[in-house]
C-alpha cells in the first residue's frame, strides 16, 4: 500500500528506533518549550532540531518540506514589521507604513516559534510510522475507534490527492478544458470537485459493511497485529520529558506574571 | 531560585508580579477545552460504524478543501464543508469531534497550512461549528422540500418588506442621537474599543429617503430572484450559515490576536493588514476579518453541504444515525 506510508520516510537511524509515544512527548515538549522560553531559546531549539535530522541523515527532506510554512513566515514578518500597533522606533520609511523595530522584533519572535513547531512536527512525521503511533496509543488505553477514524483521515488525504488526479484525467479524456479564462477554471471545478466528494462519500457506505462484516463494532477486546518495541531509554527519557514539560510550564507561568 | 510570591490575583493598580485575570481566563480557557475533548472522546463510544467510518472522509475533505483554499490565498476557508456534513448526518457531537480532529490533523501534515500548530489552535471553533451544524439540522433545515408555490411568493415579499424596512428604519432606531445605541458614540474608550456608530445612524432627511429607496429596490430584486429560481429552501440553510459564521468569528479573533498577532498565513492577512493600516487594534482587525470572512465562508459551506445531500442516494444518507433529518417527509 503506497498511500498508507503519507509522510514516512523509511530509515533505521536513531530517531526511527524510539518509541512513538516517546517522540509525541518530544514533540509536546518542544512546542511547550518554544512558547515558554524567551526568543534565544527558540533559536537553541531550531538549532537542536535541525542537528538531530542532521544525525538521522533526514536533513535534506526536512529543508525540502520546509517549503509549506516559508508563506506563513514571510506573511508573520511583513505584518507585523509593518502594521505593529504602536510603534514608534522608525526603521525605513515606505511611502503610507514603515518598518518599525517593535513589529520587526514581535515579528521575528513569532517566525521563531513558528518555525520550532514547523521543523519538529516535520521530523516526527518523517521518523514515524503512523501505524505504530496508533498501535502504541491503543496499547496505552486510547480508544480503537478514535484511534482508527485519525488513522484512516491521515491516510486518506494523500489517497484524495491521487482520486483528484484521476477524475482530472478522466475528465480531460472526454473534452473537459481545465486552461483558459478564470471563469473557464471555476467552470471547470464543478465535474472535477462533484464526483471526488460524491465518490468518496458513496466509498463511506462499502466500508462501513466492510468494518461492520470484521466485527468492528463489537465491542469486544482486540489483540495487535503489530509489535512496538519499547526499550528502557525510552521509558526513562519519557519521565525525564513529563517531568520537564511540568517545570517548563510553571516557569512560563511565573515569567508572564512577572512581565505583567 | 524557586518563589511562589508572584502567585496570587493581581489587586487594582498593583504593579509587582501577581495573575493577571487574563492570564487566569486562558487557562480556564484550556481547561474547559481538555475537558470538552475528554467528554467527546467518551461520547466517541456510543458512534455507530456508519458515522465512525464517515469521520475519516469527512475530515480528508476539510483538510483537501481548506489546504486548497490556503494555497490560493483566498479570504476564505471553506476547512468545515466536512464537520457540517458530520454534524447533519450523525449529530452535534460527532460533528464537534470531526472539526477538532480535521483540525488538528492538518496541523501535523506536510501540506499548504499544515505543519505549524495554526490550525490545531483554531480546533476549538471547528468543535462549535460542528456542534451548531448538529443542533441546526435537528431543527430541519436542511430537509428538502417540495416546493410550494405561495410560500415562494410569501418569502419573495417578506424580503422586499425587510429591504424596505432594516435599511432605512432599523439603522435611525439603533443609532440616532436618541436611538437604542446611541451611547456607542466613541466617548468611552472602553465601550466595543471606542468605536463610534453614530454615523450609522444618516441624519439627513434627504439621505434616509434615499437608503430607503435602496433598500426597496435591493429587496425587490432579491426577492424577484427568490420567486423566479425558488430558493426558499435555500433561505434558511443561509441563515444558519451566517449566524454560524458570526459565532466563529466572534470565537477564532481572541485567539488570532492573542497567539498569533492576527497573523495566520492564509489569505486572510491582506484583509487583518488592510483594518489595522485603517487605525484598528489588533483585536478589532482579527475580529472585523472575521466579520468579513466566516459568515460569507460558513453560508457557503452550508450551500455546499445542501447540495451535496440533495445528490447523494438516499441509501448512503439513511445509513446514519440523523439521515432521516434531510430526506423530504413522506406525504
């Protein structure tokens, strides 16, 4: 199965070995991190990031797929750089707005954060599998039935992609024109968009006889297919996680009292 | 160095450390959030198949449907087609979980306006959408009818009548120097960011005839087109739209202002940079994007889902536990 693999990339480095529920709790650490310490830490946390997909060997894929925030970035820069409310501090004037150090640096302390939680959510996905992270969440009492619905969206957004490709292709064959005049383009989102949502709609009912015919809503205790190695280190290192996200957490507390 | 001195509610006019009541509205804010998650998830239980394997597809087409949206920086979303649907066919509270799923899902996906904890933020709001689909389906707005020739003609009328009258008399009864908002004159800073809607209020005598005739005219032809194309059945799924979108919107702007500074990377930022250079807090611009975007966005998502219902078969609709709410009543 093509599409059940998403966003994994096949590896056995040292971030493929660890535990699912132990990279989850990297993952919460880190955006816990990156909203609490002050905008230095942010970098340290860029930095650790990018050297850890570094040793993993993942660098290369990680700046790749980078590319999906670089908007979000640019848009939080020039926003804030030129519409902050309040500034004062004039760095160059641009005709009606000017660039102001207030709005650079709320901009760039934003971007940062932003950018931590952009790199770290990419390297979870590239070093798990999404199969594993389920089996590992049930194993630990999350619900089967949750745990499926999440598996089966992640898994079927890509699988949309390639039916949207199809339906172009099958529409193209009988004489549907897709170039031309903007009116012409959303002319044709009507026979590309209809069959894609009905079709996937009409699939709901083949696989709910389908679950309903393997005993899906019986309710009954399941055994795993799949096998999660858990070794010691990640058991310690998930304490260790638990424990610092706590203490990170009442820092930031007591930081934004104290700025207040 | 551990002190717990700060740990206390700020007094009026204090200045060291303490809680702010913001700061303490945000957590009870997240608290509440946890604990509607957890109820949801207990709810999750009691789904049927049929509604459990409709999730999934519901929530690949928000995120197909939004991702879309993001990446041609339109001022508009269209992220809830899906948690609409959910929350018609299978219920409020199925359609709560769809939108906070689909939303926290797109954020850990490697596609335009995923791969940044945005979305996941915004999960809240898509829990109400849902939730207000559910519970505006249970009223039966989103049954096909069939058509009835004088309630056309009736709903045709009504809408010149209201052209007529909310242009021209509501706005001088809101906001005349003696009308019920008159207040709201920008003398309180405090007051809605101290804004001023006097000048809502068009104290000319000349100006008044004038929106009057607009508004006559404006209702009129809304109205000819309702008669001619038989869209009352359209109407109230409008309406639902709209009231929903204002509810999101009142919603997502403390959380774009307060987590992002009203920067959220869609196409929606031109709009927040166009109210802020035109004076507005960043509150007031997140909010009036909002105002701009969700319920125009919301209506036509809710069109979308009505005409998706009226093309599926009637055995895909019936299989879900509120199917029965949106085929036509049998005579």
């Amino acid at each position: 199965m093509e599409a059940a693999a998403g966003y994994f990339r096949p590896g056995s480095g040292w971030l493929h070995r660890r535990h699912p529920t132990t990279k989850l709790l990297a993952l919460v650490w880190l955006l816990v991190a990156t909203f609490v310490l002050p905008p230095l830490g942010s970098v340290v946390l860029i930095v650790a990031v990018v050297a850890g997909a570094a040793s993993a060997g993942l660098l290369a894929p990680l700046l790749r797929a980078s590319r999906v925030g670089l908007f979000l970035l640019a848009s939080i820069l020039v926003v804030n750089g030129f519409f902050y409310p309040g500034a004062r501090d004039v760095l160059f004037g641009l005709g009606p707005v000017a660039l102001t150090r207030e709005g650079l640096e709320a901009g760039l302390t934003f971007a940062l954060r932003i950018l931590v939680a952009l790199e770290a959510s990419l390297l979870f996905l590239f070093t798990t599998l999404a199969d594993d992270l389920l089996e590992a969440l049930v194993a630990r009492g999350v619900n089967p039935r949750l745990a499926y619905v999440m598996l089966a969206a992640m898994q079927l957004v890509p699988r949309l992609q390639g039916r949207a490709a199809a339906i172009l292709d099958a529409q193209q064959a009988r004489g549907l024109e897709v170039g031309g005049s903007l009116r012409r383009r959303f002319g044709a989102l009507v026979p590309l968009i209809g069959p894609l949502v009905l079709g996937t709609l009409i699939d709901v009912r083949e696989r709910t006889f389908a679950l309903e015919a393997r005993g899906f809503g019986s309710g009954l205790p399941r055994t795993a297919y799949r096998i999660v190695a858990d070794p010691t280190g990640d058991r310690l290192l998930r304490w260790v996680l638990v424990a610092t996200i706590g203490a990170l957490l009442f820092y930031g507390l007591a930081r934004a009292a104290g700025a207040a | 160095m551990l002190s717990f001195d700060w740990l206390h509610m700020c007094a009026t006019g204090e200045t060291t450390a303490c809680v702010s009541v913001d700061e303490l509205w945000w957590i009870v804010v997240g608290i509440v959030f946890l604990a509607a998650v957890a109820f949801l998830a207990r709810r999750a239980r009691d789904f049927s198949t049929a509604t459990l394997s409709l999730m999934p597809a519901a929530i690949a087409i928000n995120i197909a449907a939004g991702a879309l949206m993001f990446a041609l920086h339109l001022p508009l979303y269209l992220d809830s087609i899906g948690t609409v649907l959910v929350g018609v066919l299978a219920g409020p509270w199925a359609g709560a979980m769809t939108g906070i799923l689909a939303n926290f899902i797109w954020s850990f996906l490697p596609i335009p306006g995923g791969g940044n904890p945005v979305s996941a933020s915004f999960a809240p709001v898509a829990g109400v959408i849902g939730l207000m689909a559910g519970l505006w389906a249970r009223s039966g707005i989103l049954r096909l009818r069939a058509h009835d020739e004088r309630t056309t003609r009736s709903v045709a009328f009504a809408t010149f009548a209201w052209g007529w009258l909310v242009v021209g008399g509501l706005l001088r009864l809101f906001f005349a120097p003696n009308g019920y908002f008159s207040t709201v004159d920008g003398s309180d800073p405090t007051l809605l960011g101290g804004a001023n809607l006097t000048g809502l209020a068009l104290a000319d005598a000349g100006g008044l005839y004038l929106t009057w005739g607009i508004g006559a005219l404006g209702g009129a032809a809304l109205g000819y087109v309702i008669y001619r194309r038989q869209l009352v059945s359209l109407l109230p799924v409008w309406f639902a739209g709209g009231v929903t979108g204002v509810v999101a919107a009142a919603m997502s702007a403390p959380i774009a202002a307060y987590v992002y500074g009203g920067v959220t990377g869609g196409g929606t930022d031109a709009l927040v940079a166009l109210f802020r250079s035109a004076g507005l807090s960043i509150f007031q611009a997140s909010f009036a994007q909002g105002l701009t975007s969700d319920p125009l966005d919301k209506t036509i998502s809710y069109t979308v889902v009505f005409i998706i219902l009226a093309a599926l078969p009637l055995t895909v609709k019936t299989l879900f536990p509120r199917g029965d709410l949106v085929v036509p009543p049998t005579p």
